[in-house]
C-alpha cells in the first residue's frame, strides 16, 4: 500500500537545473539592493513535513543560498533573520508583531526587490498535493507582478513542478512593502517525496538557482525610469508631506520607452502636458485646502513598469466665507433644530480636509448647548440645537 501512495503522488520536482545564472547575463544584478525574506522562523514553524523537517528550516535553507548566489552577481543583499529565530518580545506571542518586526527591518534597508520565501501545505491535510504558487502585491499589477511573473517561470523550468500558479496575494509581508514585492509557495513541504528532497542540499541549491534566475531577468526587463517627480511653488520644490499656500505645479522627469503613463491626483486619472522627458500638470482651477496626494507609475508593453512614485503635500487656502442657515426642524414642534455650517475659500471651493467650528450662546439667549464644536468635513456640517 505505501508503494502504490507513493505511485500516486505528484512528481516532486527538484530533479536537476535547466540553466544557471551563471550562463545568463546578471550584470542588471550588480548594485541591485534585494531584501529576502525567510518566512517563519524560532516559535513560528510554518508547514510541517510527516517526517519532522520544518518550513521555517527549508525557507532559511534556500534564502541563505540565494543570498549566496546573488551577491556572487554583485547584488547587495538583506536577510530579514539569518539563524532559527523569530521576532517576539517577552510577553507577545502574536504572528502580527513578528511581521511588523521583519517588514520594519527590510523597509529600513530600501530595497528594489522583496522577496519572501515559502514553501506549502495542504490546508486539507493530504499528502498527495505539490503545486508552485508564486504571489504578488495584490494591488500592484506592475512591478510585483513583473518579479512574480518571471520568478515563476525560473521556478516551474527549474523545480519542474507541473501544476504551478500566479496569485495576487494580500498577504501582510506583501502590502506591507515599500518595494515590489512577491512571495514563493515553491512546492508543498507536506508531500512527503518533497520532504525528503528539501533535505538534500541539492534540492536547495536548485530552488535557490531558479529563484536568482528569476530575479535577475526581473531586473534586465528594459522599462521607464521616473528620475523626479514633484510638486513645486515658483522654481521652490515642495518636500513630502510639505505645507504651502500656494498653487503648486506637478512636474516629472521620464525616461526611456513608455507606451503607457499613470497619473492620479487624488484618485482621479489626469493626463500631463509632456514635453519631450518632462511631463507637468495644473489643476483647471485652485487647489482646495487640504492635503492632496498625486502617484505615476509608466509601462512599456510586454517589457517593465517603473515602481509608483508618490507626492504628498498640504495646500493652506484661507477660509473666506461662513454660512450659516438653518435646515429641517427635527421633531414635531421645531424645538430642535439643524443648522447647516459651510465654509469656502476665496475660490468658493470647500476644504478637503476636516476641522472643526464653534457655535456659541450669546448672553440671555436661551439655546442649548451653551457651546457646541461642529466637525466640518468637506466644507460641511452640522449643529443641533434645542
């Protein structure tokens, strides 16, 4: 019977490579600053094969062979943990903390590329499932998907697993990245064939190979670069987050090839004047008080994207206009009333952000509440008023 289960498996994979990085052209590799994540680690074991061996054992494995083989190309590289070890404090034993621990220390290193590495279970408890998933930031389909797509492909050659997958994934590690990112299921440590070649040093070499395989082609895809983007007042360039009381103009610098331009000012799509590799835009009227948020990102088709680029800065418009007037009575007898509060700047717009207005009782006025703050959002709100 154990002979026939065995029969009855998927292949394992991990036979043999198909290509080596070194036969390829890595030189996109040198100077690229590439965080590897291995997931799991100390309390957190991850899968567990039938035979004993542990996810969070095989994903240190592969990522300290990976790290091996990229800095050989040049590459600089972080390990989010280099021995058996999570990221808790006495006292906390919670999965999120030891993420927001790992995600604090990659960001901190500024990659160009995250990458956490995994391997599966089968959520049903069978052992006779192997598939390669490869996921990536479910919200980015330029960047992370790129990476994705083209680790994927170096793992299916190399691992030689038949059944295989792209998945956008809202994993913590992924939405949590500053940089594209992905995060490889290469095959299901629960399938005991797979177990027994995780622990051959072989196997991780091979997974290790495809993995910097694909991470290489990422970095070789020809795509557009943004070398600036920015909000400036007068020839002054606003730094992030910055505060102004003037009209700021959007200004980038794009290079290269592109067939395809993202521009969003505060979640509507606008298009840029371009001139040549500068691109600019005004809005059609004044900016309204409050923070804006604009992003680019550009595509060549059937190439690369570049990673999003974002301004965040506040626009300070004096309030010019207070109206006030009452709206529907409340209840039956009109002891309680609305009054409708609005405020404008001098370009009749309403602020963007919220703040808040007081409605004070005059002397010998018999309204209640005496005083009353009044949220405004959006340029309107509300008080009640008996």
């Amino acid at each position: 019977m154990a002979a026939d289960s065995a029969l009855a498996r998927p292949h394992p994979g991990y036979d043999a490579l198909r290509e080596s990085l070194d036969s390829l052209d890595s030189s996109e590799l040198r100077g690229r600053r590439i965080a590897i994540d291995p997931g799991h680690g100390g309390f957190f074991r991850g899968s567990i094969g039938v035979n004993g061996l542990t996810e969070s054992e095989a994903n240190l494995a592969v990522s300290l062979r990976l790290r091996e083989r990229l800095v050989a190309h040049g590459a600089s590289v972080f390990l989010t943990r280099e021995t058996d070890h999570d990221f808790l404090v006495a006292g906390d034993s919670a999965l999120r903390s030891d993420l927001a621990e790992r995600m604090r220390r990659a960001n901190a290193f500024d990659p160009e590329l995250f990458v956490s590495v995994h391997h599966n279970a089968d959520p049903a408890g069978r052992h006779d499932q192997n598939e390669t998933q490869t996921y990536y930031r479910f919200d980015d389909d330029g960047p992370s998907l790129d990476a994705a797509q083209d680790v994927h492909r170096a793992l299916v050659r190399n691992v030689g697993i038949a059944a295989q997958r792209v998945i956008p994934g809202n994993y913590f590690v992924l939405r949590s990245s500053a940089a594209p990112a992905l995060l490889t299921e290469t095959s299901f440590l629960t399938n005991p064939d797979v177990e027994a070649r995780l622990r051959d040093p072989k196997a991780i070499a091979i997974e290790a190979e495809a993995l910097a395989i694909g991470i290489a082609r990422y970095f070789a895809r020809p795509r557009p670069v943004v070398d600036r983007f920015v909000a400036r007042v007068a020839a002054i360039e606003l730094a992030d987050s910055a505060r102004t009381d003037g009209d700021p103009v959007l200004t980038a610098r794009l290079r290269g090839a592109t067939d395809a331009i993202h521009w969003t000012v505060d979640g509507a799509r606008q298009t840029p004047a371009r001139f040549g590799d500068s691109l600019a835009w005004l809005p059609p009227a004044p900016w309204t008080h409050g923070w804006h948020d604009a992003r680019l990102s550009a595509r060549l088709a059937g190439a690369g994207s570049t990673r999003e680029r974002r301004v965040r800065f506040f626009v300070a418009k004096p309030i010019a206009r207070l109206q006030v007037e009452p709206a529907d009575a409340l209840d039956d007898d009109a002891k309680r009333i609305a009054v409708r509060i609005e405020l404008r700047d001098a370009w009749d717009a309403a602020p963007r952000d919220s703040g808040l207005v007081e409605v004070r009782r005059r002397s010998g006025v018999g309204i209640v509440p005496a005083l009353q703050r009044v949220t405004i959002r959006d340029g309107v709100g509300f008080a009640y008023l008996t």
